[in-house]
C-alpha cells in the first residue's frame, strides 16, 4: 500500500505540476504544500476529501496534456481501466480521486472511519423545496464555480430555487446554469425577463424532453436526484465520483439531444465557429450598445487593435480581419438601426473603451474623434443607418436590459452580459426563432418608446461635436 506523501509526489513529479499551482488550486500557503511532499505533514483530515477532490482534476488533465497516462497505469500497477475509453480525463480523476483517499486512509491510522462517497438519501411525505435549498446554500459556500445542469422545466419550484440560491452566490462564483423548457411553452415563457432579472448568471435553455425523475448535475461536485409520487418525495444526493461521471456522462447525452433555444459560448468558440463573419454577411441589422460603441471604426483604428494583439492569438486576429472585410463590403451598405444610451456614449467618449469582437481595445480622444467622423460619413452615404439614443437610462435599468448589448440580424441573434472585466464574458447565442421574434420584438418596442429619440445625421453631429469637444478639453487638463 503507497503512503500518502508518495502518491502526492509522484503525481507532482510525473505531471510537472509546480507546487506554487497546486497551492493557488487549494488556496493554501505553498510552505504547507511542501510538507506534504516531504512527507513532514500530512492534509488534515478534516479537509482531505475536499483536497483531493480538487487534486484528482489537476493531475488527471495534466497526465492527459502530457500524454502521461500509461505510465499513470503503470507506476500505481493499475489494471481496471475499461472505463477510460469512456472519457479518459474523467475516468483518470476517479483512479487519482481513490488513490489518494486510499493512501491517506493508510498513512493516517487516525483517521476516522468516513466515507468520501457517502450518498444521503432524504425520504418525505411533504415536499423536499427546504432540504434542497439546504445543500444548494452549503455547496455554494464551499466552492469558486459552478457548472448547474437540470432537468427540471424553468416554471417549476426546484428552478425558482436553484435561481434565487444562485443568485446569491453569483456576486462572489463564476455561475453558470442549464435548464429546460416544455415545448409547446416556449413561446409563452418570458425567457428575456428571466435572464435580464438574473444577469449574474450565465444561463442556457434547451427545449425539454420527458424525463421519469429530475436530475441536477453540479459539474465535477456533486449530484442530486429528486422525485415526487403522490403521496411522498425522495432526494437523493451525493458526492462519489464514479456516481457523477456516470450521471454527467448521461445529462451529456440528455442535453445533446434537446433542441437548443440560448446558449453561451465563449470568445474562443466564437472565432472557431466563424459565427461573427457570417453574422455581419447579412442585410438587416438591430443593435442595442450600452457599453463601447464598437461598429463602423475607421480602417487605421482596426489595424491598431489587430497590431496589439498577442501573437498567440491568432484566431482572434483571423476573426478581426475577416469582420474588417465584412463591414468594409456589405455591413455599411446594409439597413441598420442603432440604439444606444447617452450614458454608455458619454462613458466611451470620456473613456474610450471599446470591446471590439472579444477584443478589449482603448482608443485616445483624436481616435474617438475620427471614429465619430467616420460614424457620420457613412451614414451620409448611406440612409438605411438609424441612430436612436436613450435619453432616460432609468428605463432600461428598471427592465435589466442596461446590463447587456444586443445584436440582431434578420437570422440570428446574440447578446454579451457586461462584465467588469469584459474579457472574461460569454456571448449567448439565441438558437429559437420564436425566442429570436420576441426579444426583437421588444427592442423594436423600445425603439418606438417615448424613451427613446431618432438622430438625424446632422443632429448627430453636432451631439458627438458638442461632447467629445468637452470631454477632449478634460483629457487635456489631466
């Protein structure tokens, strides 16, 4: 039997995993770290299967990064690994994962008698609402990020509590949540309210498919089981982690094959995709800016943010050049309706930032300048382009739209939450074309509002000279 120590060193040592990492990943000071690797001390016990918890994944991908895993196989002389052709850096954390429970069981004869994988199972003649937001509130205190699967539909009780428990937790986690929606409900549920009302989270939507009982999968944590009979409820939930790559392997085959309505997806997987470029190929656009007025840039501006672009990252340069064209050829020529805030155009001329793409860019004043002269010359030459700004920010702040930038076309649509730290946001594609129609709708309302006022070119003007001038004047001074 290996001690502890052994185990722990031989992963670090074999996966080239510094132990400044793993003291980051742990959140503990790197001179207790080290003792373990001694062998001088030993994880309390107390923590150990959280440790642990957090240990498997970090070795499991490095030993998939570093193409380690036969001799993973080969020094801890482990022979049942059927499994890892089902999903090799999964099944790999599950081996790490009873390794190192098992070598510290062995090393520390203390230890209590306590098992990591202990399911709790709650039975109830009366609903099982209170014990599930029980373990949601522990769960959310216990870890930085969270990746929320269920099956259950968003009108149902169990979704208003994973929302409001959530909702919570968003302002210090990374929270993203997966939910269903019944099919021939879509069209009434006010799916743009519920995610404006709930703007720390990132949410998807996926048309529902029948399922005998609900599941809710926290990614990597944890699973729980719920259902309901006419005279009683179970809740079953628990923390083993063959149990939960079981069940993620199933929610991954469940959600496959529902139709989805929102999604997210990161920067990375926008540029994959091409999704910008045949975004901006169409003819008829609707945007709602409340952060950075990105479109209609000038040539020279463009070569700028491409030029300080990290020379890794040339995906991102491939999908700016590409968009360049694009706007170059056919956006500037198509019919587009503008609207945005006074506010978020007084914080982009006193600020000059701008989110170009996934690209974070800050432009000087003489740049915002000709960026404006730009922004009238092809509206000179091109009378399709509408400019509306929202004078009374209190409207949209009061609907949560204030939080978000909308993109519309006659096809697609996608909308991107503002963070605070904008690289680190996730675009939400909407895939429903009757979800597509309504959020139109809405903007196109707002449009319309009393909110809301039409600039000619010539008015434009002279509101982008008036405060630019100003805000120019200020930048001098400093």
């Amino acid at each position: 039997m290996w001690q502890y120590r052994q185990v722990f060193k031989i992963l670090t040592d074999m996966t080239n995993t510094k132990l400044s990492t793993i003291a980051y990943v742990l959140d503990y000071d790197i001179s207790y770290i080290s003792k373990w690797n001694s062998g001088k001390k030993l994880p309390s016990s107390k923590n150990i299967y959280t440790i642990n918890r957090k240990l498997a994944p970090l070795f499991a991908r490095a030993l998939v990064e570093e193409e380690k895993t036969k001799d993973f196989l080969l020094s801890f002389d482990l022979k049942n690994t059927e499994f890892l052709k089902k999903d090799q850096e999964k099944g790999l954390e599950i081996l790490i994962y009873k390794l190192l429970n098992e070598s510290y069981a062995y090393t520390n004869t203390d230890i209590k008698e306590e098992s990591p994988s202990l399911t709790n199972f709650i039975f109830k003649t009366s609903s099982v609402e209170g014990d599930l937001k029980e373990i949601l509130d522990k769960l959310i205190l216990e870890n930085r990020d969270l990746d929320i699967w269920a099956t259950f539909d968003i009108t149902s009780p169990y979704a208003e509590i994973l929302i409001q428990s959530l909702k919570k937790a968003a302002k210090n986690v990374e929270v993203s949540l997966h939910l269903v929606c019944k099919k021939d409900e879509v069209e009434d549920i006010d799916l743009l309210k519920i995610i404006t009302d709930n703007s720390s989270i990132n949410m998807e939507f996926y048309e529902r498919s029948y399922t005998h009982c609900d599941f809710i999968l926290i990614k990597g944590e944890m699973y729980i089981i719920i259902a309901e009979r006419e005279d009683y409820s179970t809740l079953t939930s628990g923390r083993e982690l063959d149990t939960i790559f079981e069940i993620s392997s199933f929610m991954d085959d469940f959600f496959d094959r529902l139709n989805k309505i929102i999604v997210t997806a990161p920067p990375q997987d926008m540029a994959n995709t091409n999704y910008r470029k045949y975004f901006y190929s169409d003819n008829e656009f609707l945007f709602l800016s409340n952060y950075g007025f990105e479109f209609l840039l000038p040539n020279e501006i463009i070569d700028k943010i491409l030029e300080n672009i990290d020379e890794d990252r040339d995906l991102k340069k491939k999908e700016i050049e590409d968009i360049k064209l694009l706007w170059e050829e056919l956006f500037v020529d198509a019919k587009i309706n503008f609207l945005t805030t006074r506010t978020s155009l007084l914080n982009y001329f006193e600020t000059g930032n701008i989110l170009y793409c996934s690209t974070k860019a800050k432009l000087s004043p003489q740049e915002i300048e000709s960026h404006l002269k730009n922004i009238i010359k092809i509206m000179e030459n091109n009378e399709n382009i509408n400019f509306y700004i929202i004078n009374d920010n209190r409207f949209l702040k009061s609907t949560g739209l204030d939080k978000f930038n909308f993109f519309i076309n006659e096809n697609n649509m996608f909308f991107k939450k503002i963070q605070k730290d904008p690289l680190q946001e996730k675009t939400s594609i909407v895939t429903d074309i009757k979800i597509h129609n309504k959020i139109q709708g809405v903007l196109r309302d707002l449009i319309d509002s009393p909110y809301s006022k039409k600039y000619g070119v010539r008015e434009l003007e002279k509101l982008f000279a008036k405060y630019a001038d100003v805000f120019k004047k200020i930048s001098d001074q400093k």
